[in-house]
C-alpha cells in the first residue's frame, strides 16, 4: 500500500513538474522591431526590421531559468526610402550579405522596480561584434497569452554601423514588441 502511494505522489510530481516546465515556454506570435535615430537638421529616421524569430523561456517566478534569445533579418531593413534602404544594407552600415542577422541572447534576468517589470543582459551582437547591454523590458501576462515590450538605445558606432557623421546621431532608440503564447 506504501509502495504504490509513493508511486502515486512520484507520478503526480513529475506531472506537476512537467507541467510547470512547459508553461515556461511561450512561442512568439507576432514581432515588431523598429527604430528612431536623429538625422540632419534635427529631424529623425525611422525604420523596422522584418524576419523575426526567437524563443522565450519565462517564468516570472523562476527567472534564473528564464531565457530570451532573438534574430533579425538585416536585410528587411525598410525606412521607407529605396535609396536609404539600399545604403543601409551596403558595406558602409549594416553589410547585410556578410551579417544577415542580428542576434540577442540573454545572460542574466532579473526583477525590475514595478509589477512586470525586469532587467535582462543580453549579448547583443551586430555585425561582428557582441556585446553585453542591459535592457529593461515588461513581461505582461494575461492568461495563455503575454506581451514583452522594450524600448532601450544602442549606439551605431561601437558595432561599427556607419561612421560619425554630423548628418547621422550616434545613437538608435529601438523599440521592441513581441506578442507570445503557451
């Protein structure tokens, strides 16, 4: 009679636990990555990349678990202008035929101040260099479905995108949306 108890509780534990497992993992339904970078005379540029995809492991409450690893395509690349695009994706900027993609893999996620608020590093990588950043995020759930957005800055020149340029900032405000469910 033990026995099979303990046999009882071990199966329902390790359905628990698989269970819990699984609704860590969300699958990305729909992704928006644009862009804004001051331009000549004060006005800016605004852009967004295509081409998507990612996984995301989350648990708000096991974040130490938690995994955040996404791509870009480069050469979706679309400002609204042919002619800019085509500069963008050429050797001087982005050199999409030899970088197709822009990548970041979380290292670290940890809490933030408010309610659905964190803090994740990344290794962000562009073009051929990888750096780790900080970048704040929400993670908002509401049931089978959740939202993380996140808005942060990375300066174009550490990654080697363009040269200074009085024309030009030095610095993106990316934005980022991603829709996910279970």
């Amino acid at each position: 009679m033990f026995a099979k108890l303990s046999k009882s509780i071990l199966l329902l534990f390790a359905i628990v636990q698989a269970t819990l497992s699984h609704a860590q993992n969300w699958k990305p339904t729909t992704a928006a990555v644009t862009f804004k970078i001051k331009h000549a005379l004060g006005s800016t540029a605004d852009g967004s990349f295509k081409g998507f995809s990612g996984t995301v492991v989350f648990d708000a409450n096991n974040l130490a678990g938690s995994a955040l690893k996404a791509s870009i395509d480069t050469k979706t690349i679309d400002t609204g202008l042919g002619l800019r695009d085509k500069t963008l994706k050429g050797s001087d900027y982005f050199e999409v035929e030899k970088y197709p993609k822009i990548s970041m893999v979380s290292t670290k996620i940890e809490k933030g101040t408010k309610e659905n608020e964190y803090i994740g590093y990344f290794n962000l990588t562009i073009k051929k260099t990888t750096k780790n950043v900080k970048i704040p995020f929400t993670f908002t759930q509401n049931g089978t479905n959740a939202q993380l957005k996140s808005t942060f800055q990375v300066n174009r020149i550490e990654y080697e995108v363009g040269e200074k340029s009085s024309l030009l900032g030095d610095v993106a405000t990316v934005s980022i949306t991603l829709n996910v469910q279970q």
